[in-house]
C-alpha cells in the first residue's frame, strides 16, 4: 500500500490530527505504518492489539490521540467512528473524522521530513529510555520546563561531545525549532515542557535541514537570498523551474516585495508546500521571534540570528 492518507473533521482538542499522512514503507505488527507531512511527531499505526491509533510514537498505542477498532489491514476500511478524548478528559465517538486515501507525495520538502525519522533513530531519538535520559540532562533542576537558553546548552554540548553531527548546531535553526515548538505544538508559553520535548528534537533536526539548503541558496552569506540565488538553489535540489516559474515561487515567499526573503520566511514557504491546508496564521505567529531573537544574540552575538 503506497498511497497516503489524509485525516480532516477533528475539532477541539486534538484537532492537530487533521493532516496528511505519507506512508513511512516499515511497518508495525505486520501493518503499514504513516507519519503525518507536517512536521509533528504524529503516526497512524496499528497496535496488534484490535485497534488503528494516531500517536505522537510508534509503540503500544496505549498513550494515542485518536483510535478505531478493527483488526484489519487498512485503516480506511475499518468500519464505525474514530473516538478521541474531549475536553472533559472522556474518551467519545467522533462521526466528523473521516479518513481519505491521497496520492503519495513526491515533493522534495516532503521526502525531507520523510528522512527524519531515519536520522533520528540511528541517534537514538526514538527510544523512550534515552529520550528520559536526554530530558532529565535537559531539565537538571527538575522543574519539568526548559528555556530557549538551557535548549541551546544541550545542543552545543550534545555535537561538541561528538554525540551529535555538526550539522545540527546552527542558531537560527534552533531559532525556529524553538518557536514552532512553543507556539505551535505547544501551549503558547516561553517554556518547552516535558510533554512537548518529542516535537522539540522533531523541530530541531527539520530546521537544521532546512537550514543547509538555505545556506547553500545563499551565496552572498548575508542570510537571505533574492530570486537568483532561490532558483540555482531549487535547480540544485533537482527542481527545475523557468525563469517565470522561478519568479511566481519567490513571489509567494517575498510577500512584501522587497526583493529579498530570510530564512524564517523560506521555512513558512517550505511548510506551504509540505502541508498545503496549513493554518497560514502559525507561520504568522513563528515570524513574529524577537524574544528568542534576543536570547540567541546575548548569548551569541548578531550572527546567531
């Protein structure tokens, strides 16, 4: 089974789930196995045990957002509705949640976030006992909530001890991962909490990605590029655009017409191209960094943004 899946109608809390699922090619309990396009730590899977289950990890499903009874091998024909925790913490029925098949996306952005995975795993970034260990190196006072600062100091260390690959220590990346995981997968907050510390490490190895191919767009290493250097960039990357083509793609990222774009407004281009039906005000609110910015350039001076 290649196609993909796309989840839509779930309002309130766990709304989250609505999105596009690409098939990850490994499967679990025998069954095929999707991680959502946008760049969330969410999977459809199969527990082995009766039931579908969307889950922020591939594991028994107990801990999941939303479930169906079947004990079949597709998802889209399993019958009856998908239930999900509401509000009052009670597990009901949903009718609105409906299942689609898509066709698999073969979108460079999205076979980039399909690689995450991969490069996290062979890290150990998928094993609930060192993800523990990593936290509790993370939060050392054990309050249970971490600042941009203490995250900084734990990526530092993590590829100055050889732990992690270099490639994963870039400011503005970090930036990024830091902001999406507050404002978007979080509660809003300064703090990254325990429970959002999967997104966090999901945020920081995708904006490092996008990061290397920024840093390749840009030529002039002024930390934005004009519509010349996107389009040798998006040839480079196996996309070849015309020139007018080209021009419409960096229209869409050069809103005000400046003439230039920077790299929070390639990644909200980028997320357009992964999750199409993405709420355009997160990538409102992500544009919006100035308290990070200011955290990052204390410790690090101007370059770090």
């Amino acid at each position: 089974m290649a196609e993909g899946l796309k989840i839509m109608g779930r309002d309130g809390r766990y709304s989250n789930i609505n999105s596009c699922y690409e098939p990850m090619g490994s499967t679990h309990h025998d069954r095929p196995v999707w991680v959502s396009r946008d760049v969330q730590p969410l999977y459809i899977f199969h527990t082995g045990k009766s039931r579908w289950v969307i889950s922020k990890r591939v594991d028994d499903g107990v801990k999941c957002f939303a479930f169906i009874q079947d004990n079949g091998n597709d998802p889209l024909k399993a019958a009856g509705s998908w239930c999900c925790m509401d509000a009052d913490g009670q597990w009901r029925a949903d009718p609105n949640i409906h299942l689609t098949p898509v066709p698999a996306s073969s979108d460079t952005f999205v076979q980039l976030r399909m690689s995450l995975d991969a490069e996290m795993e062979k890290l150990g970034l998928i094993k609930p006992e060192y993800l523990k260990q990593l936290w509790k190196r993370l939060d050392f006072n054990g309050n249970g909530i971490v600042s941009l600062a203490e995250i900084d100091k734990m990526v530092v260390e993590m590829v100055g001890g050889g732990s992690w690959p270099d490639w994963l220590n870039n400011k503005p990346a970090l930036m990024r991962a830091y902001k999406k995981t507050i404002l978007v997968d979080g509660d809003g907050d300064d703090w990254v909490q325990k429970r959002e510390f999967n997104s966090l490490l999901l945020n920081i190895f995708w904006f490092n990605k996008l990061w290397q191919i920024f840093a390749v767009m840009d030529e002039g290493h002024d930390r934005r590029i004009d519509a010349a250097e996107f389009a040798r960039g998006m040839s480079s990357l196996g996309l070849r655009l015309s020139a007018q083509q080209a021009k419409v793609e960096f229209d869409k990222i050069d809103e005000n017409h400046g003439g230039q774009v920077l790299f929070v407004e390639f990644c909200a281009y980028v997320r357009s191209r992964v999750h199409p039906d993405a709420n355009r005000a997160v990538d409102a609110d992500i544009l919006s960094g100035e308290k990070c910015n200011q955290v990052l350039r204390k410790a690090h001076g101007h370059k770090a943004t």
